[in-house]
C-alpha cells in the first residue's frame, strides 16, 4: 500500500466540497468517503459496465504507488472510457471525484433522460488538492442526478494520457429541481432558472459545466481581467471592443452561481471581436448528442425574388439556403429563404447568441457576419423555438411560412446521422469535391465541370493553409495542384477560398510564388506592454521599413510568377486566408470575387486555458502595411463584390463562381 502526503497547494476552488471527499490517514493512505453511493478504485475481477458497449475494454495496470488499491485505469493518448454507474432511485446532488496523474486529463459526469435524450453534464476542475507523489484530484458539487430515471456515465478523457484512480460520488445536498425540464428556446426566461440554459428544449444545468465560483473570486478575476488587458494584442479591437468586455469582466464581482461568473470571463473573450480569440468550445457539450440535427447550410445574399413577401433588412443582408443534405433538412432547397429566427433577422438572432454560446465566432471586422450565417443550423437546433422562410423554385416564391423546431422529430437511440458541410460554397466545380462539402482538410483541383474541354480553365478547392514547411499538412497536395496548372496547358485558374480556414505563412506562398512579383508584405509584432498605443502612421511606416531593412517582413511574391489570369474566391478567410487575398491584391493578372471583405485577422494566437474544460486563445499582436497602417481588424475587399442572389441558387446557380468564370473568358478573349 502506497503512503503519500496530501497538498493543497490552493484553497479548494470547490469550497465546501472538501467534506464529503475522499480524505487521508495520518499515515497517508487514501480512504474514500464513508457517505459515498458508488466508488470506483479498480481493484477487484468485474469493472462497471461501458457505456458503448462496443467500446474497446479500457486497460488496468498494477501500480505500486496506486492511490487506491494496487491497480489504476492507464490511458493512451487521446484515449477515453466512459462507465455506467448504477445509483439509488432518488433525485439528489452529488459532489462527483477522480484523480489524475501523469497528464492533463478531464473526467465528466453525464446523464440521459427520456427518448430524447436530455442530456445533462459536469466537468471536474483540479480542486487543488494533489498528493506528494503527483496525484491531482478532479472534482464538481451540486451536480443534480436521478438514480431513478436510468444509470449515470462516467467518463474520462486524456490527450496526452494519464492514469487514473479513486472515482467516488458522494451525496452533498438535497435538491427539489428536475433534470432537463422542457422548455421553448433559449428566448425563455421563465422555465429555466439561474445556472440553466435552455438547450434543445430542455433547461440544462450549465453551471456543471464551469467550476464552483473560487473562494479567492476578487484575486481571480483581477487575473483574468489582466490576461485581457496584458496580452490582447489587435489595436483596432481593443479600441472599439475592450471597454465592452472589461464590462462582462465587472459582472463576474457580483456572480451569484457558478455559471454567471465564468461565462463572464468567456463572454468578455467574445466580446473582443476577434477571430483569433475565443474558446476552444465546452467539454460538456461535446459530451451531448444533439437530438435534432438540421442538415441545411445558410449564407449571406440577395433574396431579389422574395423582398415582396419579405422586406430586406436596413442593417443585415438577407439570409439565404445554400445547399442542403438529404435528411433532416426542413424541407429546405436551394434558394430558399430564412426570414426571421424567433422573430428576429437571422443575423441580428444569431449575434444575440454571443450571451449564451461559448463556440460562436466572429470576424475581426465589425461589418460581415459569414461565421454567423454558417453557424445558423447548430445555433437554430441549439437555441431556436420559431424559424420563419420562404421557399422558392423556378416557378417563384410562397407565402412566409412558420417551422416550430421543438416540434421536429428527434434522433432515434440507434439512427446515424451525418451532415453537409457549411462552407459558402453553394456548389462545386472541380472533380473530385464531394457532394457532402466534406474533406475541408483536402485539396481538390482539375479542369472546371461544366466548362467546355478547349477553354482549358482551372480550378483548385480547399480550405486549410496549415503547413510549417510546405512538406506537411497541406502544402504537398497544394503544391502539386498549382503545379497542374503549367503541366497541362490551363489558360485561367479558379482559387475556390470561400471556406478559409487559415494555417501558417508558408502556405499562401505557395500561391503566391506561383501568381504574384515578389514584394514585401507585412510585418507582425506581438504586443509589448499594456500601455502600448496605436502607433502613428509615420511610427508605423518606421517600423515597417526597419523590417524590411533586418529581414523580419513577410514577402509575398516571387520572380517568376506566372501570368495566367487567376479568380480568387472570398468569403469568410481567416488569418493565412487573409493573408492570401492581402498578397494577391494588386497583381494585374489577379482578380478577387465575393460579397464584402475577408475577416481580417491579421495577428496570431496565444493557447491558454484553465485545464480542459475551459480553454481559451487570444489574439497576441498586429500587422502592419508598408504605409504604416496596422491592419488586424480591416479584412481584404474584394476586387468584385458578389453577392449570391436568391433567383441563381433556386435555379442551381452559384452567382460568384459565375462572376469569375465570365471574367475568365474575358481575359482570354472569350465570351463572358
């Protein structure tokens, strides 16, 4: 048996919690709690069953220095197990353990009620209890369960593997709130009370999801303030969107549950605007199962043959169907319609979901919103009770029509789905792209479908720019799609971006060695000091020409490019993506398409976190421009703005790919 001694090297985050825990003797054995409902140290011939039955039997080890008994559960990296436990047949709060040991990993209690599964789930935070030998404990309060209403999961999750030992859950108080009550979308207020959202029509108790709020709450929001004000790097976003985060921040002083305080925190990372910053998405929502997937795919337009049943919006474009999958997909086409959302534009909805949803996105600009319209599906299925449309065909449009989401028949125990990909690509064009929009990590490139075989015009589709070397990730498969270009005689070529992912420098200069003169481009500096302020013109064209001058500036470009007439396609491009456009612009054998600027993300990103449950990035610094100007925050225009119209994807047409193609003709001394 094991002897160790028990550190706190922090007052428990989860205050009060520490009562009814697993404790240490004198001599430094551990001992579970004796008010425990169900233990778990991994000794003994018969573990609890799998949640997946079909799930591969996770691997027990003896260990000499087990914190229980003489074996621990051992896993890989990237590794997870997720056991069924059996609890009485009584609504109550639990306090729910583990501990961890050789890596970073999160452990999760999970629950599901009725045919529809409404899920509730916690995540277990480091209490700040660990042992002399490196044994970290994991461990959340309150966590309402029903023994009654079918057995728990829990489950543990290691990236870079660890051990693990000792899972208990002990009984912590009383509670008369059940589980996932119904509710009607996420604009109710009244069925849900604090510390709940309504998800998929049930109020779920996402304060499971955050820690309990941390006995030292002032020095730690201080901290969290200050990782804002320190490190936030982007000029023009700290102008116009800093004061307001510092406002979510003041919040967190007050926070009456867990869940308020926190996402204070993740909601002022929001507010900041910033494609480069934000959060790495809620473990426990990884852990749920959406039970009513839509498989429709929206973009920004122009509804020119709906406005008479419609209005367009003042302020926000109009909201159109893109492409849709064959199931679960309203009923939607091509070209029809998404009016309003709970009674509001789309747009203006899906920005008031900032609040609630820790894994929406936004540009760095403050003028498009292609990651919101892409985000509708999930944010609708998630959050939505009403959809308004208007379908149309080439015959025309309906009447505005009403879509109750709540009233949408969930997934069944067994059935499989598996959704298109939102992409801003209505269609495509070149061989080999799949009709599911999947492989967003996959270059596709060949002679254009559909245009005649003389023409010889080429395409290329991808997304990632993800390559350290131009020999990894994807600058193989990048690089042997340009060369195509020269080999086999294209006289045009289509650079289909509309989906940018980004990815590193070395990847739009693949492109750009092959399509530009080589020039200097820009120059990157990561924030200093907390008082740095924008720079003046004149400072910055300093900076910019003394980078030059030591070979710290980015070039794009090189001596022989080549002069085929090229169409790039924009849309939402981010980071790499901006960059690509940025060193394009200007070529005269260039030509950039699309329905308003890049997403303007011209910095990098600092990976921070508390634990796993909690991850988060922010944008570290800015980039300059030979005229001094610091650009992160202003996207790339477009050379040819094109906004896909209502009557070309109702006839199964793609209004920018069009725009292109016709001035690739032009060029070439064709048709357009």
């Amino acid at each position: 048996m094991r002897r160790a001694t028990c550190i706190v090297i922090a007052s428990a985050v989860l205050h009060g919690g520490a009562a009814f825990a697993g404790s240490f003797t004198s001599d430094g054995t551990f001992a579970f709690s004796p008010f425990g409902s169900f233990r778990l140290d991994f000794e003994g011939e018969a573990l609890p069953p799998l949640s997946d039955p079909e799930a591969t039997a996770p691997e027990v080890v003896v260990a000499a220095d087990a914190l229980s008994g003489e074996h621990v559960l051992k896993l890989g990296a990237y590794e997870s197990v997720s056991f069924s436990v059996t609890l009485p047949p009584a609504l109550q709060t639990y306090r729910a353990s583990v501990w961890i040991r050789g890596g970073e990993a999160v452990g999760i209690v999970r629950s599901s009620y009725d045919g529809e599964r409404r899920d509730e789930a916690a995540v277990l935070y480091p209490t700040g209890r660990m042992t002399s030998d490196g044994w970290v404990e994991l461990a959340n309060v309150r966590i309402p369960l029903d023994g009654a209403r079918g057995p728990i999961a829990f489950g543990v999750f290691a990236p870079a593997g660890a051990e693990v030992d000792a899972f208990e859950l002990v009984k912590d108080g009383e509670t008369t709130r059940e589980p996932g009550r119904a509710c009607s979308g996420v604009s109710d207020t009244a069925s849900c009370v604090p510390g709940e959202v309504c998800t998929w029509g049930a109020c779920r108790r996402v304060s499971g999801w955050v820690p309990p709020i941390p006995d030292e709450r002032e020095s730690v929001t201080n901290y969290l303030e200050n990782r804002l004000e320190f490190l936030f790097g982007p000029y023009e976003n700290r102008a116009r969107d800093l004061p307001a985060a510092k406002v979510a921040i003041e919040a967190m002083r007050d926070a009456k549950e867990p869940w308020a305080f926190w996402n204070g925190f993740l909601l002022a990372l929001r507010r900041l605007h910033d494609s480069h910053t934000g959060i790495g998405g809620s473990i426990a929502e990884y852990a749920l199962r959406n039970p009513r997937p839509i498989d429709a795919c929206f973009l920004e337009g122009d509804a020119d043959w709906s406005h008479d049943v419609a209005p367009r919006d003042p302020l926000y474009r109009d909201v159109l169907v893109s492409h849709v999958g064959p199931l679960r997909n309203l009923g939607l086409r091509s070209g029809d319609r998404l009016v309003r959302v709970d009674g509001r534009h789309p747009i203006d909805w899906a920005r008031s979901m900032t609040d609630v949803s820790w894994s929406l996105g936004s540009a760095s600009n403050h003028s498009t919103f292609a990651e919101h319209a892409a985000a509708l599906r999930s944010l609708v299925s998630r959050y939505a009770r009403t959809l308004e449309v208007v379908r149309c065909s080439e015959q025309g449009c309906g009447a505005l029509e009403t879509i109750d989401v709540l009233s949408l028949e969930p997934l069944g125990p067994d059935e499989e789905f598996s959704s298109r990909l939102c992409d801003n690509r209505p269609l495509r064009h070149v061989p080999g792209a799949p009709d599911n929009h999947q492989g967003a990590e996959d270059v596709f490139a060949g002679f254009l479908e559909g245009s005649p075989a003389d023409e010889k015009l080429f395409g290329i589709e991808w997304d990632s720019l993800y390559t350290t070397t131009g020999q990894d990730g994807v600058g193989p498969a990048l690089g042997k799609a340009v060369a195509r270009i020269g080999s086999e005689g294209a006289t045009g070529v289509v650079l289909d971006h509309r989906r940018g992912t980004g990815g590193t420098l070395a990847g739009p200069s693949i492109l750009w060695s092959y399509a530009v003169k080589r020039r200097p481009l820009t120059f990157f500096e990561s924030r200093r000091r907390a008082e740095d302020e924008q720079p003046t013109l004149a400072d910055g064209k300093a900076l910019f020409t003394a980078a030059v001058a030591d070979g710290t500036v980015d070039y794009a470009g090189s001596k022989l490019a080549n002069p085929v007439p090229i169409a790039l396609l924009i849309t939402s491009d981010i980071s790499a993506s901006d960059w690509l456009p940025l060193g394009m612009k200007g070529a005269k054998n260039v030509r950039l398409f699309g329905p308003y600027e890049t997403s303007g993300a011209f910095s990098t990103r600092l990976a921070l976190g508390y634990w796993l449950g909690m991850s988060f990035t922010l944008a570290s610094g800015d980039t300059y421009v030979e005229d001094g100007r610091t650009i992160n925050g202003f996207g790339v225009p477009p050379d040819e703005v094109v906004v896909p119209r209502q009557s070309d994807l109702a006839r199964g047409r793609d209004t920018v790919f069009e725009a292109a193609l016709a001035w690739l003709r032009a060029q070439n001394g064709g048709t357009p």
